[in-house]
C-alpha cells in the first residue's frame, strides 16, 4: 500500500520506519524544507528520534502535490493544535489526489476553542474523505525498534478498505484492531494525556504506589463517566484506546506528559517548562479544552479541573491532591 506521512516527528518518524519494514510504499513528508534536507541526507531524524536510521526505501518528500498524487492513505502525524493549518495545507494540493481514500490522524487532543476531535477537525476542513485515528498504548521508540505492540483503528464506519488497512498496518511486531467507536477512542487518546500530568505530579511528589494507583483508578473511572456523556460508548475505554495508553503513559519513562507532571511535582512552573520545551506537550493545551468542554457540558470531572488548575492558575500539585482527598465521601 502506498502511504504519505505527513509531519516528521518522532511518531511520523516511527511509522515510517514501521511501515517500510513491512513493505510498503512510504514518503514522508517533513514540515520545513531544512529538515526534509537533513532527513535525506542523513538518514536520521537527530531532532525527534535519534538513534534509529531510516532504510533507504522511505523518500523524504516537501512538495505535497506528486506526494499525494501517488498515496492511498495519509497519516496526519502532527501536534493536536496544528492539524487545522496541516489540513488546510493539505487541501491546496488534493487536486491530482486520485487514489487517496482515508485520511488519518495520530494526534491525541482537543482543538481549542472549538472542542473538536481529530478527526473532526479533518471532516471539517476535508469533509470529502473519510477521517480515522490510529491510537493506543504504543511510544515512538518502541514502534521504531519493533517492540510487540497494539493498537486501534478507528472511523465511524468501518468498510472493507479500513480492514485492507488495518492489515497493512499490521505485522509481526504491531497487533492493529478496529473500532467503529471514533468518538471514544479518540477522547480516550485526549484523556490521558490529562491523568498522565497528575501522575507525574504524584510522582515528583514522592507520594508512592498507593497515591499513584488510586489516581489511575479514580482517572479511569472519571475518563469513562465524561467519555460516555459526551456520546461515546463506555467499553471503549476499557480497552487499548482508553485503560491500555492511560497505564503505558501515566508510567513510561518516555513520557513527555508524565515528566511534565513530574517537574510541575518537584516544584517547577507549567509556563516555563512549557516554553523550554522542544517536543509538544499534548495533554497541556488539551487540559484546557477539555476542561472548557466540561464546564460547557455541566459534566463533573474533578481530576481533569484539578489539573487544570494546577497548570494554568498556578496551584501547588500539594493543595490540588489535597482538595481531591477532602471531596465528599461517595460510594464508588
């Protein structure tokens, strides 16, 4: 199958290395000129995955138009917030684009302002393709090494070229499902991004297993009472879209959003962190459009204002685990 990967960060970086070792036909298709050059003449992204050499089957594209004159499929691999600008790019040089037949996205977040979801960003700025999310308990890292792993394949209605996708994804070292639950999977992706900062601020907090493990579970429960309210359905979240990546990156060393709980933890600011940091932080941004969607909805979820709170008003992670311990006593 014929694959563009646009946007060449670590996870872009990634799935062109996977998907490549599997075979198929892969461009990926950097964001600035000077690192579509680096990228071709060193073989390596040094920037957002070093370590990991790019086989010489995978060309490096910057001219979207003979790019997507060729793709099957598009993998929209860039932050949460960028994907507007990404899909108005990518709609000036659709013309020639006979071939494409679904567009999906590898970000986890909600747009600001509008509260969108990934793939409704992409419906509403290409609404003549199919969208679909590609999510799950998986790191860059690991994708690009071939550690076993799994992931799901979501789109409102599944057809028979999703399956021809979901196959092509799919190989010794990545397991792919599918789901007909967008809507879930991709407010699970969302989600925890949000509970792997407080677990990060358990974390730098010192506060051990037991904080650590009631926060999970109590995330879980609140991931799935907000997700279901907002239409989406509650086994959903029980699987590697929902409990799998909220597990994997509320503990992985590899976490961008762990560590930067962990810092905010160990006393540091969200403001500076934030601007010292040279890979996006999904879960800050998504923090506070979900937390605006929540107010917006009426719905309850005390661990995502808490968190919220903690990043954008500057409450000690101290006093935002203390008013979660002090919170009416309920049966669970």
């Amino acid at each position: 199958m014929n694959f563009a990967i646009v946007g060449a960060g670590a996870w872009g970086t990634a799935f062109a290395i996977h998907l490549s070792r599997l075979g198929h036909t892969v461009t990926l298709v950097p964001r600035r000129f000077e690192q579509a050059l680096a990228l071709a003449s060193t073989r390596e992204n040094t920037d957002y995955l070093p370590g990991f050499k790019l086989p010489p089957s995978i060309q490096i594209g910057h001219e979207l138009t003979p790019v997507l004159m060729e793709a099957e499929v598009v993998l929209l691999a860039c932050p949460s917030q960028a994907l507007r600008a990404t899909c108005e790019h990518l709609r000036e040089h659709l013309a020639l684009a006979t071939q494409l037949k679904l567009i999906i996205s590898l970000a986890k977040g909600l747009e600001l302002g509008t509260h969108l979801r990934p793939s409704e960003v992409i419906t509403a700025v290409l609404p003549d393709y199919v969208a679909a999310s590609l999510t799950g308990p998986t790191n860059a890292a690991g994708v690009a090494r071939g550690n076993p792993s799994a992931m799901v394949l979501a789109a409102k209605q599944p057809d028979a070229f999703l399956a021809d996708v979901q196959a092509a994804l799919s190989g010794p070292t990545l397991r792919v499902y599918t789901s007909d639950d967008l809507a879930g999977a991709e407010f699970g992706g969302c989600l925890k991004n949000v509970y792997a900062i407080a677990a990060g601020c358990c974390d730098g907090l010192k506060l051990g297993d037991n904080a650590k493990a009631a926060l999970l579970t109590r995330a879980l429960a609140e991931m799935v009472r907000v997700g279901v309210a907002l239409g989406a359905k509650a086994e959903t979240f029980y699987g590697l879209s929902g409990f799998g990546d909220l597990v994997a990156t509320c503990n992985g060393a590899w976490s961008r959003n762990r560590t930067f709980g962990q810092h905010l933890g160990e006393g540091k600011k969200a403001a500076e962190l934030i601007a010292a940091s040279k890979s996006v932080v999904e879960g800050y941004r998504t923090t506070d459009s979900f937390a605006g969607l929540c107010a917006e909805r009426g719905l309850d979820a005390p661990i995502l204002f808490e968190t919220r709170r903690i990043l954008y008003e500057g409450r000690a992670p101290a006093d935002a685990l203390a008013a979660l311990m002090m919170r009416e006593l309920k049966r669970e």
